[in-house]
C-alpha cells in the first residue's frame, strides 16, 4: 500500500565490487520485494474493486431504492388521481341522477298538472252539458206548455168557430126549414083551399065530408107546427 502510494523503494547503490554472494541476496530481496509489490498492487487493486463494486452496490441500491420509491409514489399518485377521477365520476354521475329525479319530478308534477287540468276541462263539459240538458229540457217543458197551450186556444177557437159554425148551420136549416115548412104551410094551404073549395061543393052535398076536411086540416097544421118545434 505504501510503495503504491508513494511510488517504488529506492534501490541502494551496489557496492563497487560486490561479492557473488552479496549480489544474489540482492537480486533475491529484490525479487521478493517485487513480490511484496505487486501483492500490494493486486491488493489495492482488489481494495480498490471492492470499493468500486461496493460503491456500484450502492449506487445500483440507491437506484433501486429511488425507482422504489418513485414506482411507490407513481402508484400513490395514480391512486390518488383514480380517487379523484372516481370521485369526479361518482360526483358527475350523482348529478346525473339528481337531474333526471328532478328531471322525472318535474316530468310527474307537469303530468298531474294536465290531468287535473283534463279532469276539470271534463268536469266543466259534464257541468255545462247537464246545465245545456237542464236548459234544454227547460225550454222543451216551456215549448210543450206553450204549444199544449196554444193547442188548448186553438182547439177552444176551434170549438167557439165550430160551434159558430154549427150554430149558423143550424141557422140555415131552422131557415130553410121555415121555409120549406112555410112552402109546405103555403102548400098546404093551397090544397086545403082546393079541398075546401072542393070539399066546399061536397060539403054541401055531403055533411059527414065536410066533418073529415075539417079534421084534415087541423091534422096538417098540427103536424106543420110540431116538426118546426123539434128543429
């Protein structure tokens, strides 16, 4: 370790005139101090190796250890930001199904909303319908009195003109039948007055003729005046 730090031993100087012996006690030290050298060398080089491969070592340990630690916070930090997206996720999704609910909500109440509104747009139909029934059934009752009355006025008038009419009928024919029985009178007459005046020439010839003429006549007024009294 020395002589590689400090560089090779200084070799003495020989003597002047060495002996045989001498010279190869010298060659023979100085190969072992050769020897010893490079030991020395192959030692320090072998420190040295050791020191550099406990170095790399550590290094390559320091190394491992680092990407450990940077795989361990490259996963902390995937975790976290898997958290997060999650989170978000989670969040988002939240206010998706908040939205629809509210969505669904409104959707239910503006549902009740128009069938309330169609129940009483059909509650007011039944309504004006049986108030249009009501006053239509109204205005029969009222059009069925006014004709039932004025069918009442007309059969009356029809009556009244009926009974008009009749009573001129009757009219008529007590006047034509006064003067049917005032033609049958006359008539009458007439023939009495030729039976009389017949009956007149008999009369005198013949008095139980004159007796049935008489009777005759009477019987004929009698009959005249009857049927007048039954018209």
């Amino acid at each position: 370790m020395r002589s590689a730090l400090c560089g090779p031993r200084p070799i003495a100087a020989p003597a002047a005139r060495p002996s045989s012996h001498r010279a190869s006690s010298l060659r023979r030290e100085k190969r072992e101090r050769d020897k010893h050298e490079r030991k020395e060398a192959a030692a320090e080089k072998l420190a040295a190796e050791k020191q550099v491969s406990a170095e790399m070592q550590e290094r390559d340990k320091k190394l491992l250890e680092a990407q450990v630690r940077l795989s361990a916070e490259v996963k902390e930090r995937d975790k976290r930001a898997l958290e997060a997206q999650t989170r978000a996720e989670k969040q988002a999704l939240a206010a998706k199904e908040a939205e629809a609910k509210q969505a669904l909500e409104a959707e239910k109440s503006l549902a009740a909303e128009r069938d309330r509104q169609a129940t009483a747009r059909e509650t007011k139909l039944l309504e004006m319908r049986r108030e249009a029934e009501k006053k239509l059934m109204a205005e029969k009752a009222e059009i069925e009195a006014l004709a039932a009355e004025r069918k009442a006025v007309a059969e009356a008038k029809g009556q009244a003109e009926l009974e008009r009419t009749n009573e001129e009928l009757h009219k008529r024919a007590r006047a034509q039948q006064g003067s049917l029985d005032k033609d049958k009178a006359v008539e009458v007459a007439q023939v009495s007055l030729r039976m009389v005046g017949d009956g007149l020439n008999r009369l005198l010839d013949d008095p139980a003729a004159a007796a049935r003429a008489v009777a005759l006549v009477f019987g004929a007024a009698a009959a005249v005046f009857g049927s007048r009294e039954v018209c």
